[in-house]
C-alpha cells in the first residue's frame, strides 16, 4: 500500500513537472519573441533598490531584511554564443539581465555564479516610471553607494523561468532543439 502510494505520487509529479514545462510550440513562441537567444556565464549579482526603504532598512537597529527594499536584481553574463541577435548582443562582451523580485521563483529563474545558462531575451518593457526613486546595489562592493538604474539598458528573461535555461543533464535536449528551431526561423 505505502509502495503503491509512493509510485502514484512520484508519477503524479513527473506529469506535474512535464505539464509545466513548454512543448516546442511554445519554445517556437518564446523564440519568436525574444530579441535575443545567447549562451552564456552568470558572472555578478546586483540589487535595484527602492531608494527610501533602503536608506529606511539601512538605519534601524536590526537587520536589515532585504525583501523590504528590493525591487529586482541584475545578473550580469559574459556570452559566449549568440544563436540569434548578432545585431543586439556579440559573443565575448557582456550584458545585463533585470529579474523581477528578490528572490528567484516561477516567474524569476535563479542563476548561479560561474554556470553556464541558454538566454530567451528581450528588452526590459517595464515602464520606466515603475522604476524611479530606484538605485543599484552591489552587495560584494566595498562601497554601499547606490548606482543610477536606467530600465532601458537592461534585458529581461522572456517566458519568465522557462527563458533561461541552465546547461546541465536535465535540459541539454531541449537546448540543443531550442537552438536548431532559433536557427530555422
């Protein structure tokens, strides 16, 4: 009984898990939308800061929770490869990724310094208003000064966590057929 319940969850999951992730139809649609498809390496971490709540967050006594003041964060990446958008981005520069919230989630994929991940992007579309009073931190910077953000130099993952795959086991088939439908289109 406690096995039959255990395969029926573990079948369950797997259909959970293939019901989430895109068919090629849909990875035809990303690719369609985005400005950009690239390999490359995740090299830095930043914060986009709400400039108040951070100065606010900054001069209490506890600690500060970092989930009240972030607004996103920016994943700078070295490519490597560009599959499509040679005009926008070139292999061998860098280029930054705006993801929304402070942690990764569904709608936000997580990175990993010094891994290795295929790129679905477009331009960030955010109106630039949601945006003001905003500023960059560097949490590995030895100064705690705030950078300007400009929304208009920066990417975002199209098809939220689907759009950025890491090059592992798991995901090396569809990479390799995200890649040759990007080259037929």
């Amino acid at each position: 009984m406690v096995r039959s319940a255990a395969a029926i969850c573990v079948v369950l999951g797997c259909l959970s898990a293939f019901a989430q992730s895109p068919g090629s139809n849909d990875y035809s649609n990303l690719i369609k939308n985005s400005l950009v498809l690239a390999s490359g390496v995740a090299e830095e971490e930043s914060w986009v800061v709400d400039r108040d709540k951070y100065a606010a967050a900054m001069h209490r006594p506890q600690l500060p929770n970092p989930a009240e003041f972030i607004v996103g964060r920016i994943i700078r990446l070295r490519i490597d490869e560009i599959v499509k958008g040679a005009k926008v981005a070139k292999a061998g520069s860098t280029i930054n990724v705006f993801l929304p919230g402070s942690v990764a989630s569904e709608n936000s994929p997580a990175f990993v310094k010094g891994k290795r991940y295929l790129l679905l992007l477009s331009y960030l579309k955010t109106p630039a208003s949601n945006f003001k009073d905003t500023g960059i931190y560097q949490p590995f910077a030895p100064s705690s000064k705030l950078l300007p953000f400009d929304p208009k130099q920066y990417f975002s993952v199209v098809g939220d966590s689907f759009g950025a795959l890491p090059y592992d086991i798991e995901h090396q088939a569809t990479i390799a057929n995200i890649k040759a439908m990007a080259r037929r289109h």
